[in-house]
C-alpha cells in the first residue's frame, strides 16, 4: 500500500523558509511525477510546484523565485524549500503523486503552514 506523509510545516515569521518533506513508502515513487498543492481556508486547492520523474519543474506564479522542488529518488522523498514566506502562504500544504498505473494518484495527509505578519 502506497502512503504519502508531509512533515516540516509549522509556524514561522513573514520573511522565513520552511521545508516541507514528503516521504512516499511502496515502489511507485520512481515513476511518479509530484506536486505540492495548497489549500487555504475556503478557497480550492491549488498546485505549488511540479517535478517530473526526470527532474524537470514548474512552479505556480506565487512561488516562483521564493519556491524550490526537489527530490531525492534514493529516500523516496520530495522537498518543497520555501523561502520569503508571507501570509498569503498560510495554508494546508499537500503532496501528490502521479503515476501512469491504477489508481493514478496518491495523496497525502497536509501539513500546515502558517504565516505570520
């Protein structure tokens, strides 16, 4: 069974840096492309950034240039580095994984992040 797990949100100060981590346990983390989304409260979720299976990334225009994906395929991990934080980042932060076999996607529990001014 496939289980994503976010860890590293917390509270910080506007101007900060946080680094969300994202641990997946089963054999599909070498074949999927991840994305962090966000959803703050009572608005949809939104995705942050992507990072392909080969490492390619794209990024969402409020992250750009204070946001950095990356991942690590040996630790089966994927790391949001967020840095400048505002309060407009205030929000459930969520990893996904995208793989091209049944069910397609997996989802993680959410970590908070909270920004204050």
């Amino acid at each position: 069974q496939v289980q994503l797990v976010e860890s590293g949100g917390g509270l910080v100060q506007a101007g900060g840096s946080l680094r969300l981590s994202c641990a997946a346990s089963g054999r599909i983390f070498s074949i999927a492309a991840m994305r962090w989304y966000r959803q703050a409260p009572g608005k949809q979720r939104d995705v942050v950034a992507t990072i392909t299976t080969g490492g390619s990334t794209n990024y969402a225009s409020s992250g750009k240039g204070r946001f950095t994906i990356s991942r690590d395929n040996a630790k089966n991990t994927v790391y949001l580095q967020m840095n400048s934080l505002k309060p407009e980042d205030t929000a459930v932060y969520y990893c996904r994984a995208a793989v091209p076999i049944y069910p397609f996607e997996y989802w993680g529990q959410g970590t908070q992040v909270t920004v204050s001014s």
